[in-house]
C-alpha cells in the first residue's frame, strides 16, 4: 500500500524541496502575451510557427509524409487528462500553491511545459520575443505566490548576447530567481544550404556552447554569477540520431533528456568553463544521475589513458619497425604470405612521417590528477531524478564513482506531466527509495531539501528568504 504525502513526512525531520515541478500553460491566456510580443497569429496557425513543422504537426501528415520527411514522433497525450484535477492544478498556480501540503511539499521550483520548446525555434526574432511572452506570462500568473511557489524563466541560447539580454530581462526586469536555459543550440550545416530547403533544414548539429561552439559562451556564464543565478539545463534530444523514430515517441522519449545533458556536461567540463567559473553552478534535469555517475568514471578512465603523458604511448613515432619485423618474420608466416600493399606503418598510423601535432584534449581543464576531475566536476553540476527514478542513489555509489564522490541528485516532481498521473503519490514513489534500502534516511534528505537548497544558494544565498523553508534553508547553511 502507497504510503500517504502526510505519512511519509511523519517521518522526516526536514522539508521537501521540489526542484523540477511543472506549469500546463493555459493557452487563452498566454496566446494574449504572444500578441503583445508581436507575435503574430492565432491558434494552430501560431502554433505552426512555433513548433518544428516536421514534428509539431505530425498529426497532420500522412504516412507517407512522415516517412519521406522523416517527421519526428512529438509527444502526445502528454498531461493527466482523467485527473481533471491534477490537470488544474497544473494550469493553475494559485490551485497548486493550495494543494502543496496535500501533496507533501513545502516548495517548488515550477518549469513551463510549452516552454520547454521555445529555444529551440529556429528564426531568431520569434525565438525571442516567445522566450519574453513566456516569462512575462508566467511571472504574472506566479505573483503573490513566492512562499511556495517560484517559477523558470525560459532563456533561449542562440548567442551569447541572446542568452544575455534574455537573462537579464527576466532577473532584472521581471524579478525572476529560476533559470531554465537550454543544453543546446541546433545550428544548420551551411555546406548543405545549396541542397534545398529540405535538405538544409534537416542538416543540423548540435552546439553544447563550448567544444567547437562558434560563439564564446563565457560572458554569460559570467553574468549569470553576476546575476546571482544558478541555470538548470532542461531540453530533450528528440530528433537526434538514435531519436528518430517516425511512429513511436516513446523509442524517441526514452533517455533523450539525459542524452542532451550528458552533451552540455561533458562540453562544459572538456572547454574549461568549471574550471574558468569554479562558483558557477548548473542542473541538468530530468534525466537522473546515472549518465553522470558513468560521465565522471569515464572522464577519470579516458584522462588516465590520454593525458598529455601517458598520450606518448600512442605516438606512431615511438613505433619500432626493427623489432616488428623481426616479430612478423618469427611469427607471421600465414600473414606474410597474405602481406600486399602498404606496408604496416602506413596502414596502422596514417602517413609515414606520423600524424599532425596530437592535441591535449583535457588542456582546457587543467588537470593533474584524478581529483582535479573531481573537483571541477562534482561541486559544479547537480541532477535532476523524477520522483519514480529507481536509480536515483547512483549518486551515492561509493563503490563505483571515482575519487570518494558523491553527486548532487535533485528531487524533482514533474508534476503536471503523464508520468505523474496522480500528484498526491510522488512523495511516496520517493520515499520508496529508502524502504526498498537503496537510500538511507541521510541520502534522502540531501536528495529533497540539501541538494536543491545547496545548488541556488551557491550563487544566490537569499534565493530562500521569505519563502515557507527560509529557517530550515539558513539552518543548514549555518551547520555547514
């Protein structure tokens, strides 16, 4: 029998803190701010413009046109419409504002759901002023709420001066403390702009804004210390390859938020930035820790093969073709018999004056050992895990993460989403972590209130104040 929100706090000594709830955005309403953004357009003819017409309106093609334009299952059927409800609540701050202590919560950190898209449109100037209409829509609606309730504002990343200017609108202008950026910007190939529009449009890569970003992203990460703000990274990888399936969104679903944080991560460690912000601090959620825990072992196994040293036992130029061939002639009679064409250096290393000057790939982290990789890894990016996530206390694997780490997993509801069908049960699929022994009572409480807490007040020690967990927050900051 599910344990009851009221139940399971009986047993905790600290509040809960969720890190990842979500907004249903009532569309009459927003459709209001999108004209005054000049936003042009009503309805589905707006919508058309803001969603990838190869995926938002795949209901609209035909077999055959999803196939010939290799339109992208979107999700569907994606919010609780049977817990009427629950969909409410989720459309209205003021109704889950009422409800959090039913559903055993104390705070939340509220991310859109429309909004989760909005970075990701590809003409700039749309981009933009949606990202604008979002936020003014959502601090509106949020007003007079703040002791339990405070919602992302949606920062688009198409440039550096776009994340800026869109930064500082929505914590200088609109007063809001949560940013939610995204991992990625999706930019065309330009070789293939003489192919068609077709073609082009499809031809895309991803920039994660540091390894091999056209633009240099450090001003805003900057400003965002500046600012006080701690960003949480929350796109997904549909459309990317291995997620691109034309019927079934849950082969596309399955794993694309963790795919897309993993690739902002590892950009954000290989290009230095942790190293260059040491206090900047970013969240990657809804794709749990696991993909974190396996990231870390291999940054630490790949730098102990391929560090700028030990690199040397790759170099072609240290192969000895004396002793090859003394070996080959003892030992390879079948295969010199076989023998035609180059000879062995060239095939095994390229030409035979070697390879061009080898890069240091770790030389933007300044690593010097193991715990370097650590140190710029561990403080700086925290991971959301939805409350059902069985996998959560991966960040607590003593035995396997290198180093002594432990990672910073967030809790984070996803209410208003279909995997959360009835709110009222989250706390407890949480808490199932700890009655199934995978989490002790300790892990638990950094999971749903230090963790979180931690990760805002690192760059905003007042992100707290006046809210229904401020003593609690200034308590655990004063015992640290």
């Amino acid at each position: 029998m599910t344990a009851s929100p009221s139940e399971v706090r009986e047993r905790l000594d600290h509040p809960i803190i969720d890190a990842d709830g979500h907004c249903v955005e009532f569309l009459p309403a927003l459709l209001p701010y999108f004209h005054k953004e000049g936003v042009e357009g009503d309805g589905e003819a707006l919508f058309q413009r803001i969603l990838d017409p190869g995926t938002g309106f795949w209901s609209a093609l035909s077999p055959a046109e999803r196939a010939n334009r290799r339109a992208v299952r979107p999700p569907w059927w994606a919010v609780p419409s049977r817990n009427t409800r629950d969909f409410a609540t989720a459309s209205m701050p003021a109704l889950l504002h009422e409800r959090m202590p039913e559903l055993g919560l104390d705070f939340s950190v509220v991310y859109p759901s429309l909004g989760l898209v909005l970075p990701d449109i590809a003409d700039e100037m749309l981009r933009r002023k949606c990202c604008r209409a979002v936020n003014r829509f959502h601090a509106d609606i949020f007003a007079g709420l703040e002791d339990r309730l405070t919602p992302a504002a949606v920062v688009p990343m198409g440039s550096p001066e776009e994340a800026i200017e869109a930064l500082e609108h929505a914590v200088q202008e609109l007063g809001l403390k949560a940013v939610m950026i995204a991992s990625f910007a999706r930019r065309p190939v330009a070789a293939t702009a003489a192919l068609g529009e077709a073609v082009h449009h499809q031809a895309s890569w991803v920039d994660s804004f540091a390894v091999d970003s056209p633009y240099d992203y450090d001003p805003f990460w900057a400003r965002c210390i500046e600012l006080g703000v701690s960003p949480a990274a929350h796109s997904g990888a549909f459309g990317w390859d291995g997620r691109r399936s034309i019927s079934n969104y849950m082969y596309n679903h399955m794993g694309h938020f963790a795919a897309a944080g993993e690739a902002l991560c590892k950009a954000l460690f290989l290009g230095g930035v942790t190293r260059r912000f040491p206090s900047l601090r970013v969240a990657f959620l809804e794709g749990g820790v696991s993909w974190a825990a396996r990231l870390l072992t291999d940054l630490v196994g790949h730098w102990e093969k391929r560090n700028s040293k030990d690199l040397e036992n790759y170099n072609p130029a240290h192969f000895d073709r004396a002793l090859f061939g003394e070996l080959l002639e003892r030992h390879g009679g079948v295969l010199r018999e076989m023998t035609a064409g180059p000879d062995i250096h060239e095939l095994g290393f390229g030409a035979p004056q070697g390879q061009a000057e080898p890069d240091d790939e770790f030389g933007a982290c300044g690593i010097r050992c193991p715990e370097d990789i650590r140190d710029r890894f561990v403080p700086n990016f925290h991971f959301g895990c939805e409350a059902d996530d069985p996998l959560a206390h991966h960040a607590w694997d003593e035995r396997g993460l290198p180093c002594q780490a432990k990672l910073s997993a967030l809790f984070g509801s996803d209410i208003g989403h279909w995997d959360v069908p009835d709110m009222r049960k989250v706390l407890a699929e949480a808490w199932e972590q700890v009655e199934e022994g995978r989490m002790d009572a300790a892990q638990f409480r950094a999971f749903s209130f230090e963790n979180v807490a931690r990760f805002y007040t690192d760059s905003n020690p007042d992100f707290f104040a006046g809210t229904a967990v401020e003593s609690e927050v200034q308590a655990l900051l004063s015992s640290s």
